[in-house]
C-alpha cells in the first residue's frame, strides 16, 4: 500500500510485504532528475526517489503519480533511498564506513566501495541484465508497487550500482559525482548509463561499477565514451544532431586557457602555394599539418561548413577536456 503526505514508514523488509508512506521528495531528488547529476558535496537524502530519466518530461512527478506508477512486467521501478526504513542499506553503510577506516589508502578505499557495489548487486556477469530485470519485477510484483527501496535489490545494473556506490562514498567521505548519460563513442553504439567521478589527489577519476569495477581512470581518457545527458530545457545537441547528451561530465576549462587565434596557426604549403595534402578527414572536419607560430609543429583541424555551429560547439568542448 502506498499513500502521499506525512513522513516515511516501512514494514516486513525480509518478506517484501510493505507499506510506504511517501512524504515530500527532497532536493537532491529534483537536483537529480533536472540537471541529470548530484555533484560532489551533494548527498543523497533519505526520501531520494529516482524513477528513471523519464525523456521528454520537464519535472520529476509528484509523490501522488510515483505513487500510483504502474508496476506490471516491463515497467520501470522507483529507486527509493531511505536508511531510516530500509534496513538491508544500513547493512551496507556500516560495511562501507568500516572500510573507510581500515583502508588507509585513497584509491584502494574508493576501489574497495566500488567492487563491494558490485558484488551487492549481482558482480560482473554476462546475465547480470536479464537477473536484474527478472529480480526487479519480482519485487514489484511482490510489494505490488513500482517504487524499490535501493538496499532490497540483490541484482542491479548501471543506474542502480551508480546510485549505491554515490550513497556508500557519501557516507565514507569519499567525494563522489553521480552522473546519468549515455555510453559510447561518437561513431556510433552505446546506449543509457550511469556512473561516477571521484575525487582522488585532487583530480577527477571515473568509476564505472557497471562496466569496469574497481578500476579508476583519469575523465580525460573517458570523454569520448561518457557524455553526461544536458539539463531539462536546454537546447545543447549531441553528437548525433539532437538535444540529449553532452559532451562530458566535468567543467571544462575556461576559454581564455586553451583558446588560440586562427591567425597564429598556419597550415603547410606545398612549395606553389597550395595547401598540403590532408592527413586525414572525419564527419566533422578535415586535419592538416601545420605550425603554431611558425615554429611548433601542430595538428590543425578544419571544420566543414556543412557541420554547422553543433560541430564547433562539440570541438571545442573536446578540446576544453583534452586541456
């Protein structure tokens, strides 16, 4: 039975009967669903519901329509946050407050909380799709709801292992970014993701508890395969020629660090004049050799008319992360 107003209730976690009582979502929840990311220093609130990226709506529901979500096979589940009535997450923010302080380490810690989330929800297995699809339906099958609490899932995929792996870092110290977008690279492929971006030294790193767990790398090295889904309302294209999935997931630099003038750069000659022959061309532009200054021999690419302002916007965002 689920009901709108008033606080939180929960009964009969082990045998999935259960009563939830919704009361008013909070910030974090509406930060998530608009902007598609909860930043570092941005933790996950108890109440915290996440019904998915729901394309084409520009708010998240109310508590009465999450309430009310149909929940036959094939629907998508309310992922709820709550530790004051789910049990079973508690659990697991014990274990991860307790590695935070036998791993002395920085990065060991953050690998740690990663391979955890995943083992909790399933570990890597070519099946892991079909065992969480089957898992969840059995739960809202059970509870007749679509709404989950996170710490009753045993299996779970990208977007509900991002989701734990922010709210274990949240707990352990460990400053993490949440992030939903799209996996893949520009030519092609991929499809809905979520993942996330620890600090570590100082530096962004990406952990994929999805696909690679327990492994840590720099964002630059990530910026042609995570392209972090724009706010709702904007009007950035992608790389395909729609609204939808940014670039990356990190600021980029300021302009005023990368930006050079066209008239420092020259591309190379043939010695009548003409230009050089290409090194090669793409659906975006064409790469020359060239000199900046004269002197420092670069890579120089030059952008189709064709492409539009979306190619410019899109190369120069690149270049800002490669920065």
């Amino acid at each position: 039975e689920i009901e709108g107003g008033g606080g939180m209730a929960f009964e009969g976690l082990t045998t999935g009967m259960r009563k939830v009582v919704l009361g008013d979502v909070p910030p974090s929840a509406h930060l998530y669903f608009v902007n598609h990311y909860l930043d570092f220093g941005e933790r996950v609130e108890d109440g915290f519901v996440d019904p998915g990226r729901l394309a084409g709506a520009s708010r998240l529901p109310s508590v009465a329509e999450l309430a009310h979500r149909p929940s036959g096979p094939g629907e998508r589940e309310v992922l709820l946050v709550d530790v004051q009535i789910d049990g079973r997450l508690r659990a697991r923010i014990e274990h991860a407050k307790h590695e935070a302080r036998v791993i002395t380490d920085s990065r060991d810690r953050i690998k740690a909380l990663a391979g955890y989330a995943s083992d909790e929800l399933g570990g890597v297995s070519a099946l892991i799709g079909a065992d969480a699809d089957t898992h969840l339906a059995a739960l809202m099958s059970e509870a007749q709801s679509a709404i989950v609490p996170l710490g009753e899932l045993d299996y779970g995929v990208c977007r509900h292992r991002a989701l734990l792996f922010k709210v274990l870092c949240d707990a352990a110290g460990v400053e993490c970014r949440l992030v939903r977008g799209n996996f893949g690279g520009q030519a092609g492929g991929g499809g809905g993701h979520a993942w996330n971006v620890v600090r570590l030294n100082g530096e962004r790193r990406v952990v994929d508890v999805m696909h690679r767990p327990g492994e840590i790398w720099s964002e630059a090295d990530a910026v042609d395969r995570y392209h972090r889904l724009v706010e709702r309302g904007a009007q950035q294209p992608n790389a395909h020629g729609g609204p939808g999935a940014g670039l990356a997931s990190i600021e980029a630099a300021p302009r005023a660090q990368w930006y050079l003038s066209p008239a420092l750069v020259q591309i190379e000659l043939r010695s009548d004049g003409s230009e050089a022959a290409p090194l090669g061309a793409g659906g975006f532009g064409t790469v020359f050799r060239g000199a900046l200054r004269g002197v420092q021999r670069v890579a120089v690419k030059r952008l189709l008319s064709a492409a539009g302002p979306a190619a410019a916007s899109e190369f120069g965002a690149e270049v800002a992360m490669l920065y």
